[in-house]
C-alpha cells in the first residue's frame, strides 16, 4: 500500500473513534439481562469446539468481544452487510436494547488486553492501525481478533473478498494480500491471547 493510501486509512480510524467516543455508551447495557437472551445463542457459540457443517469451520468466539462491534455484527445479520441465514433468523428481531445488553453479557466474559511487545507478520502492518499489535482492537467497534478461531478468520475473509459482507474499512485492504500472508496473519491473531468461548 502507498503512504497516501496508509494516511487516509489512518484519518478514516481517527474519524471512526472520535465518532463512537460520542455514541452511547456501550456499559448502558445490562449484562444480566443480556445473560438471558443469549441463552440460546450459546447452544452454538458456548460449546467449545463447535463446528459449522458446510463449509466447515470454527462458531466463532464470543467471550470478551468488544460490545459495540457484537451490535454492529448482529446489525449486519439481520440487515444487508452480511449474508449468513443462520444468523440473520437469530438477529433479524432483536431490538435496540437487546443487543446492547447481549453486547454487555459478551463484552464482560473476559479481559482481552492488547500486548505491545508482540510483533504482527510484515503483512500485517496494515492491519495494526485497527486491529492493535496482536489483535486487540483500538476501539470497541473493531472486533478483536486475538484468541478468535483461525479458521473462522480466513471464512470471514473470504467473506469480505467475495462480497458475503461489506464493511468500508475491511473490503479495501484485504485485497492486497496474497491468500499465503492472509492464512498467515489468521494464524498469528489466532495464537495471541483474548477471546473465549462464553460460558453460561
Ligand atoms: C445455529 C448456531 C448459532 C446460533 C443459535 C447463534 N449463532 Fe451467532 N453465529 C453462528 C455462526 C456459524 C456464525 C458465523 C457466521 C459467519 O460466517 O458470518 C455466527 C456469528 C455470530 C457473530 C459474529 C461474530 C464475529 O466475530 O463476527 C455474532 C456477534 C453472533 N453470532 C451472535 C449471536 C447471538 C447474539 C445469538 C443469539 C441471539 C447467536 N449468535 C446465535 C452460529 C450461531
Ligand atoms: C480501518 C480499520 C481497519 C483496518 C486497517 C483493518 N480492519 Fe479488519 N475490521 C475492521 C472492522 C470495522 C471490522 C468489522 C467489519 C464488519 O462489521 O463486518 C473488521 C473485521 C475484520 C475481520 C473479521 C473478524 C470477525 O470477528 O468477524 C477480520 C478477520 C479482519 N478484520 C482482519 C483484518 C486484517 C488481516 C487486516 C489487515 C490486512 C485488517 N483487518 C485491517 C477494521 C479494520
């Protein structure tokens, strides 16, 4: 990528917290309650090891995901920025106070705590200025990707390089990169500690 293209990328990350600094904040929900309405949900992602059937690969991991990016994630289901049946039966009614507090129940399963002594893969520079060193998102509407299921990284990107989700930030710099640094920088946020599989 060239130096104009890394400044504007940086200007977009700067306008986007300055942006969520204002939004609501994220602790308005209430855990508890979000503990009851993931009950469900957790018959797939808190079963550790769960797999999906076709085309297989890890449910991704829940505990400890920034509760803005959970919204955003949820919102995209049940809209049109990610194409995934499953999850947009499970998104499509929930209202605005229920994914703030699904978003709480999440958010709070564990500390994922960014670790600056780590170094990313070179193709993986990019990624930092959003993502942190190993992984650990720079605000709460970029998911972490430290302790995510590696498998389930390289379907997320397939998904935003054939179209299957849209986001403005992710659909640019993914096309940059070769499939080999793509498998590589899954594997390496894959390894890094963070999130968990929540538990009820
Ligand atoms: C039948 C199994 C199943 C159930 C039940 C389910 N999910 Fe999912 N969920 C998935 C799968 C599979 C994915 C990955 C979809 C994809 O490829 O984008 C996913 C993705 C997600 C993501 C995106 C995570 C990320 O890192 O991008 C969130 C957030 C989520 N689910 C929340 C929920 C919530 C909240 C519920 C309950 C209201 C729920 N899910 C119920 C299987 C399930
Ligand atoms: C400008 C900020 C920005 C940069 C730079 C960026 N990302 Fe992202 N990334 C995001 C946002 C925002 C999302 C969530 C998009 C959505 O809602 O689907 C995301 C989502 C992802 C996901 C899906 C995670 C999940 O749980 O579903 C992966 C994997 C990912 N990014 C990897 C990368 C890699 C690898 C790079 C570097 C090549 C990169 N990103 C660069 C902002 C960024």
């Amino acid at each position: 990528m060239n130096k104009k293209l890394l400044a504007a990328t940086l200007l977009v990350a700067a306008a986007m917290s300055s942006q969520l600094a204002a939004q609501d904040d994220p602790n308005a929900g209430d855990p508890e309650r979000g503990r009851i309405l993931s009950d469900p949900c957790l018959g797939c992602h808190g079963i550790e090891g769960n797999m999906t059937t076709y085309p297989p690969y890890h449910v991704p991991r829940l505990g400890g995901q920034n509760p803005n990016y959970i919204i955003k994630a949820l919102k995209g289901y049940a809209g049109d920025d990610r194409v995934h049946d499953g999850m947009h039966a499970q998104a499509a009614d929930l209202s605005e106070q229920d994914l703030k507090d699904i978003g709480a129940f999440f958010g709070q399963e564990a500390a994922v705590e960014a670790d600056t002594e780590v170094q990313p893969p070179e193709s993986g520079i990019y990624c930092v200025s959003c993502h942190g060193v190993n992984g650990v998102s720079i605000t709460t509407e970029f998911p972490h990707l430290a302790g995510q299921h590696a498998d389930y990284l390289n379907e997320t990107i397939r998904q935003y390089l054939n179209g299957d989700r849209s986001d403005i930030s992710m659909n640019a710099f993914l096309n940059m990169l070769s499939d080999e640094q793509l498998n590589e920088l899954s594997e390496f946020y894959a390894s890094q500690p963070g999130l968990v599989t929540a538990k009820r």
